[in-house]
C-alpha cells in the first residue's frame, strides 16, 4: 500500500507539471524525457519550500525580502478575500533559487501565418510553448525549429502556476521585483489558480494580465495608508493604462497581419515579404505614435525584439482584447470581483470564451494621461 501511494503521488506530480506548460510550456507531442526533467525541476522546488511566516522570523532574512515577502501574503489575502480568488494553498510558501532566472520558455511559429506550433501535456491540452531549465536544450530545439523553417523566441520566466495541483512557493525570482510587479504577479498567478480554460492559452493568459493589473491597481489605491495619490497606486494605473494601450496596438498589428496572410491569391513568398513591410510600418507607429504616450511602461523589448510571428504570438497571448477586459469591469460597476465571477459562470455555456467580453472600445479614445479610478 505504501509503494502504491508513493507511485500515486509521483504520477500526480508528473500529471502537475504538465500544468507548467501553462506558462513553462512548443511541438506536437509530450516527450517522456522532458516531464520526467520537468517533474524533477518541480520537485527541487517543492523540497525547498519553506513557510513564508518562517522565512520572515529567521534572522538571516534581509529587512528587504521581509517587506516584500509581508507584501506577497498581503496581495494573496486580497486575492482571496477581496476579488474571490481560489487561492489553495498557494503562496504559503517560498523557495529560494540558486539562479536568477526559473526557466526559458521557447515558442515557435509557422512563417506565412499566425499559427503557433504546439505541444500536447496531459490536462492543459495543446500548448504554444515549452520551458526549459538549461539553456543549452532551449538553443538546441531553437535551432532545429528555425532549420525547419520556423519563426522562434526564446525568453526567460521567473514565475509559474501548476493550477491549483501543488502548493505553488514564492520563489525568489519574482520577489526580486519592485513592489507594483510583485503584487502584479502575484495576483497574476493566483488567477490560472481559480480560471484556467484548457486549450486556450491566449485566452488565459490575457484573463490573468487582465486580473493581475487591475487587481494589483485595486490593491495599492485602497491600501489602508496607501490611497488613491501614493506612489504605487499611481504607478500600478499607469501600468494598467500602457498595458491596455499596448494591447490595442498589439491587436491592430495582428489585424493588418491577418489579412495579409488570409489573401488565398498571395503565395507564401509574398506573404512573408509583405509582414516585412507590416513589421516596419507598425515598428514606425510605435516609435511616433505609442511610445510618446506610455507613462509607466516602456515595452522596449518590442524594439529590441526581432520581429517575427512567433514573437507576436507570445505577446498576444499577454495582450489581446485587455480594454474589452476593463470593460467587463466598467458593466459590472467597476467591479473586478463581480466580473470575474460574471465571466467564469458563462464560461462553460461558450466554446471561445473572448466571445463573453463586450466589443473593444472604438481606438479614438482621449489619452489618458490622468489614469481612471479602479
């Protein structure tokens, strides 16, 4: 019996760190060899987990790791009390890192369409990434991506979520952030927790870039000694604000993209040739019509970042229709709790949940250079 229920628990963990393609996790198929790494990766993890009360007693702990690891179990409280979230045991813990880097992420794309190449993980479904925990393997399954003909980025994460299956730690790379990033991600996070649709990456993700800013603006502007003019207030809006300002220049290029590659007249050869000219053009308008309006955010990997689809692909699944998220918000009187709940209700009567949010607001919008009230 006890044989048994180590087994059992060691195919829970194999079964839960699929769940990591979620945001670790691109290909055809799900390779034994790779979940057994991961699931040894997700174990060293979890073996170094230490309670967050704990970590905060010891005297060896910074004064800094102690006020943002204070901050984190605050942002985790709000999560579940104040926005509904089903936090789990998430968050209770944290586990140091002897890197600063958790793992990168690699996707790849077909070259005349926007179509991620995907692989398959047991409970999520088909996933558009993969992560890895050594450098070397993500460079080697790059090249052979891009030899066979693909559109490729590699990034690195500092942060995951198994759903829910495991007590997910706090780990150092994300407490290395500043305040409003770390709340952010939190939050972020503690979302795949409570509303994950399987299949549908780009959808969860935009949902939890969606609850994690605004959440984290609903935090610090109603922070008992914080309001609506403290600094981190005003620094979360205004990243919610250039976030949701990226997301529809992100959603215009994709548009123009779109029709290029659904011309059924045009061949692959001027399909390619003219996203060039997309790149360019758009490129342009974020240099002279964007970038003068960001207040918080400078999205400069956008720049620094070859344009490809595979890196536009990785940034939609971050970044689509987040004014119609906001908007949700605003119909449910700016109440990012009652809408979450709103949206995950509808969710299983819906095969595209982007269909459950209202129209995106028209592009001729006035700056909003004073950010609204959460």
């Amino acid at each position: 019996m006890r044989r048994k229920r180590r087994r059992t628990r060691w195919l829970v963990l194999l079964a839960g760190v699929a769940a990591l393609a979620v945001v670790l996790g691109p290909g055809t198929a799900c390779s034994p060899l790779y979940v057994i790494r991961a699931g040894w990766e997700e174990a060293r993890i979890l073996r170094g987990r230490q309670p967050i009360d704990e970590v905060i007693a010891a005297p060896e702990t910074t004064e800094r790791t102690r006020v943002k690891l204070r901050l984190a179990t605050e942002a985790r409280a709000f999560a579940r009390d104040r926005l509904g979230l089903d936090v789990g045991d998430s968050y209770t813990t944290y586990t140091e890192l002897d890197r600063d880097t958790l793992a990168m992420v690699l996707s790849a794309a077909h070259r005349d369409r926007l179509e991620a190449v995907t692989w398959w993980f047991p409970i999520v479904g088909n996933v558009p990434y993969r992560g890895f925990f050594d450098l070397e393997g993500a460079l080697r399954e790059q090249e052979s991506l891009e030899a066979e003909g693909f559109d490729t980025l590699l990034r690195p994460t500092s942060a995951f979520s198994t759903l829910g299956w495991f007590s997910d730690p706090l780990l150092s790379t994300v407490v290395r952030y500043d305040e409003v990033e770390l709340v952010t991600t939190v939050i972020h996070e503690l979302s795949h927790n409570h509303l994950f649709v399987p299949g549908r990456v780009r959808f969860n993700e935009s949902f939890a870039t969606w609850v994690g800013r605004a959440g984290a603006v609903q935090f610090f502007c109603n922070r008992q000694g914080e309001g609506p003019n403290a600094e981190w207030c005003r620094s979360a809006r205004g990243r919610w604000d250039d976030v949701q300002r990226f997301s529809r220049f992100m959603d215009e290029l994709v548009a123009d993209l779109q029709a290029l590659y659904g011309d059924p007249e045009l061949p692959r050869a001027a399909k390619v040739a003219g996203r060039e000219r997309i790149f360019a053009s758009h490129l342009e308008r974020f240099r002279n019509e964007l970038r003068p309006r960001l207040v918080a955010l400078s999205f400069a990997g956008f720049e620094s970042t070859p344009l490809n689809n595979a890196t536009l692909l990785a940034r939609m699944r971050y970044y689509h229709r987040l004014p119609a998220f906001e908007s949700l918000s605003r119909r449910h009187g700016g109440s990012l709790a009652t809408a979450i709940r709103a949206l995950a209700a509808a969710i299983p009567a819906t095969d595209d949940p982007f269909t459950l949010l209202p129209a995106s607001p028209p592009a001729a919008r006035p700056d909003p250079a004073t950010p609204s009230a959460p």
